[in-house]
C-alpha cells in the first residue's frame, strides 16, 4: 500500500482507496484501526469529486459507526457533486445502529438527500432511512413526500421505509396501487410494504390480485 498519500497522484488515491475499502470489508474489525484513519487523513484535504467519492465508498464498506461519522465530518450532505453525494446516500447508514451516538445525524442527512435533484441519491437515501428504521416525526415526513415520486424505485423504497414505521400514509399509498389495473405495473418493494404493513384493509385487495 501507498504510505505517502500528500504526494500521490489521484489516480493513485483512488486505487489506494480501493484497496483499503477491500481490506475492510474483508475483516472489518481486524483492519479498521489501521484503514480508517489512512482514510480520514485523505478525505481531510481531498478536493477531488473521484477521489472524495472512492473515499466514501471504502468506509461504508467498513460497516461501522467510526466510518459514519468521519463522513459526517468531511463531505457536505449538499455537495455539489452527484457522485459524491450518492456516495453518500449509498454509504452513511452502514453499521449505522439504535445506539450509535451519529444515528441522529445520519437520520438527518438522509432526510436531506431525499429530497435530492438525482433520482439514485434519492432511492437510495430512501432505502437508507429504512435501513436504520428512521421512524420520527421528520423521516416519516420525508418518506411521505417521496410517495409520488416521477422515479418508481424511489418511490417503493419510500413506501418500503415507511411501511416499516406503521404510518398510515403507507397504507393509503397501497390501496391506490393495489387496485388492480391490467395496465399498471406493480413491483415487488409493493407487495413487500404491504407485507410489512400488515394491514386488514389489504387484504381484499391482494386477495384479488392473486386471483
């Protein structure tokens, strides 16, 4: 591995970051002490979207608080690059749990990406805020906005996250979709909010799509 970062070229930090976001998530907790802070030391002074973006995408292969909160302290949540700020979305709540101390600013920055200008950083802020089973007044506030979303991917793990909370929003959303229409495609993260939500007012609905 490189040990002189200040003078590697970018192409050499994006292989170094690479290798180091390999090396975690291979054994995560054998290599974090040494990989994590190699990282952090890059992202400090890093101004190159390519390099910010591997840098990212190597800690979330960490799985672990530290790794969250180093992107917390580094990159903006409004960064001016979609690469970078889908990074973000993909890679923020790895290892991210109820009793992590930056749950709650992870929460916040994910809530800010759903609202994001590109449609995968915003699917994916979706599915992260699922993934941490964000479930305040806020998240639930955010999934709900995404119900019609113009990209359906984002718009299912919208209704996937806020199935998860019980909100009753999620249950108006599917029996709109659960009417069946020949023409309507309906995608398996439906039926799997439907699932999570558990609600008897579905029932008769799916009972007539399988028929």
């Amino acid at each position: 591995m490189l040990h002189d970062e200040q003078m590697a070229s970018t192409s050499d930090l994006i292989s170094l970051a690479r290798e180091l976001g390999a090396a975690l998530e291979g054994e995560p907790d054998e290599n974090v002490p040494d990989a994590l802070p190699r990282l952090a030391g890059i992202l400090a002074n890093e101004t190159d979207t390519q390099v910010v973006a591997e840098i990212v995408t190597a800690l979330g292969q960490a799985w672990d608080p530290q790794a969250a909160q180093l992107i917390l302290d580094h990159v903006r949540v409004d960064h001016p690059d979609a690469e970078v700020r889908l990074a973000v979305a993909q890679c923020l709540p790895n290892g991210v749990e109820d009793d992590t101390p930056c749950r709650d600013a992870v929460i916040e920055a994910l809530i800010t990406l759903t609202s994001d200008e590109n449609s995968d950083v915003r699917n994916w802020a979706c599915f992260g805020l699922g993934q941490v089973d964000a479930a305040s007044p806020e998240a639930k506030d955010a999934l709900a906005a995404r119900l019609t979303d113009s990209d359906d991917d984002t718009r299912c793990e919208a209704l996937l996250a806020l199935a998860k909370t019980g909100d009753s929003r999620a249950g108006t959303a599917l029996q709109q979709r659960l009417v069946f229409d020949p023409d309507e495609v309906l995608f398996r993260l439906e039926l799997l909010a439907a699932a999570e939500l558990a609600d008897p007012n579905l029932h008769p609905l799916l009972l007539r799509i399988t028929q």
